[in-house]
C-alpha cells in the first residue's frame, strides 16, 4: 500500500465552492483509477478552513497515474486559487 495525507488550508470564503469540487475529485478517483483503494475527505468544525485527505493505492505508481489523470487535473487547476496551504505527506507499507 502506498498511503497519501494531504492538508489544505482553504480561503474561508472559498470553502462553500471548494468543498463539492473535493468530494468530486475523491468520488471520481476511487470510479475512475483502478489503484486507488480510498480516498476520505475530513474536516474539523474546529478549525474551519482545514481540510484533511487520506488516500490508499496500491503503489506509487497509481498515485503517479492518479496526479495525471484528467479529472485530477481539472480539479487541482479549478481550486489553485482557494488554497492558502498544502501539506502533502506519502506514506510506504513497512513490510517484513
């Protein structure tokens, strides 16, 4: 497993309009890329404007098939604007 984590820190003006456009991305992934396994979108009422992904696929390379697909692409072009942060932290399965 290959294990993404990403936190965005979104313009809290733009949180109405970035929101649907996530959970489209986060859907579409888990229908459209073969190697994604899950994808959850999480907030905290706490702190309005974080929001939390944690993403499964089975190796890096369906990660790497996931950041060129175009559904990513369109989303990751239409929320540039809205993001104050991004943090993005991956994550190998220890083996023994």
């Amino acid at each position: 497993m290959y294990a993404v984590v990403v936190s965005f820190e979104i313009r809290p003006e733009a949180m109405p309009e970035f929101m649907p456009l996530m959970l489209a991305n986060a859907r579409q992934s888990l229908e459209l890329e073969e190697g994604c396994q899950q994808f959850d979108v999480a907030t905290d009422p706490l702190r309005a404007g974080e929001v939390f992904l944690y993403e499964l696929y089975t190796d890096r390379a369906a990660f790497d098939v996931h950041l060129s697909a175009a559904h990513f692409k369109t989303f990751d072009s239409a929320v540039a604007k809205m993001i104050v942060t991004k943090d993005v932290r991956t994550f190998t399965e220890v083996t023994q």
